[in-house]
C-alpha cells in the first residue's frame, strides 16, 4: 500500500532543519530579543526625517523653519513624481 503524498514528503523532508547557531532559543522571549536586537542593529545607519532636518539645518545657514519648509515641499514634489510615473 503506497503512502498518501503529504506523509511522503513529510517523510522525505523531515530531515530538514534551521541552521544551527549554537543557541538554543527554548523561550520566546529569547527569540523576542534576538529580533528586536536585529532591528535594532539594522536601523542604526538609516536616515530618517528628523536626523536628516538635523544635518542639513548643523551644516548650512539656514534661518528658522526654512530647513523643514524646504524638506516638505521636496517631499510632495516625490510624492507627486511618484505619482505621475505610476499612472504612464
């Protein structure tokens, strides 16, 4: 008698495995910290508005809002670009 197809390749797979790290993450808070580490380490070089505002308001001249006027209005010519290029 011929072993229904899920059982086969349970049977042929099973072998398969995650990568072994040396840890063993039997708590869910464990694996919880690995993530949230990983995220962590990841986000750690982008840019986001407000260290971009920061930058270019330490490195230029500008006076008061400008720098934030400036970064809007870039933002909606994006958004616009963006929107224009999606519809041709």
């Amino acid at each position: 008698m011929a072993l229904p197809r899920l059982t086969g390749a349970i049977r042929v797979f099973g072998s398969v495995s995650a990568e072994d790290t040396g840890t063993c993450y039997t708590d869910g808070r464990d694996l919880w910290e690995k993530r949230r580490h990983a995220t962590r380490k990841q986000t750690q070089g982008v840019l986001d508005y407000h260290r971009l505002e920061k930058i270019i308001g330490d490195r230029t001249k500008a006076e008061g809002n400008t720098v934030t006027r400036m970064l809007r209005e870039l933002y909606k010519l994006g958004k616009d670009f963006g929107r224009h290029w999606a519809v041709v």
